[in-house]
C-alpha cells in the first residue's frame, strides 16, 4: 500500500537520482554489452493501462525496458504479482487517473499510442 507522505530519504533518493543515474549509465556503458529490451502498453478489457513503480528509479512507467513499445491487448494475468526488489507497485489505471508519479515519457507513449499523439524521435 502506498503512503502519500514522503519521508526524507524518498527525497534525498529523488534528488540524487538524476545525477546517480547518468553515472551508472557512464558505468554501464563501459562495462556491459549492449543490451535490447521493450516496453509494452498492456490495456486491459476496461481500456485501463498497465503501470509499474521501481524501486531504484522514481515515477509509474510502462513495464520493462526500452527500445521498442508493443502494445498489448490480449493477455492473461496470473495472480497479482507481489512487490520484490525491482517493482515495488503495479497495477492498471485509466489514462485519465495516472498516478501523479507518472513519468513523462511513459505519458508520452500512451498518448501516442491511445490518443494519436505525434510519435517523438526521442524519449
């Protein structure tokens, strides 16, 4: 269950990411091969959308990685999935009540995908 009040190491671990981010980018450049990886819009029967919270990057995006978004509409859900070390929350919402953490990126590629938004070159 998420707690809307946000404790001082949330906002310490907010305000460092951006920087520690791009270090472990730099890190991960240079250490490991090129890895591939998607992310897909999965909306359920309702139209809702499928969203994950991580736990070392801030925000609500579109599950897995990137490179190439699939949309998916037919699926089945095994029993709710329950938080681990890498995704603390998950769940659908509808594009009209994203939670406020939703990143940017992913509100961009919804909008492109659900609304016929301009497809971006860049995330």
């Amino acid at each position: 269950m998420r707690s809307d009040a946000e404790k001082p190491i949330d906002r310490l671990v907010r305000a460092a990411e951006p920087s520690l981010r791009r270090l472990l980018h730099l890190f991960w450049r240079f250490t490991r091969a090129l890895t591939m990886g998607v992310r897909a819009v999965v909306i359920d029967a309702g139209g809702k959308v499928f969203l994950v919270r991580h736990s070392y990057v801030s925000g609500w995006h579109l599950p897995r990685d990137h490179v190439a978004v699939f949309v998916v509409r037919v699926f089945r859900q095994d029993p709710a999935v329950r938080p681990n070390r890498e995704i603390v929350e998950s769940g659908f919402f509808s594009l009209d009540a994203l939670p406020k953490e939703t990143t940017p990126g992913t509100r961009r590629r919804l909008a492109e995908v659900l609304e016929g938004a301009p497809v971006a070159s860049k995330w």
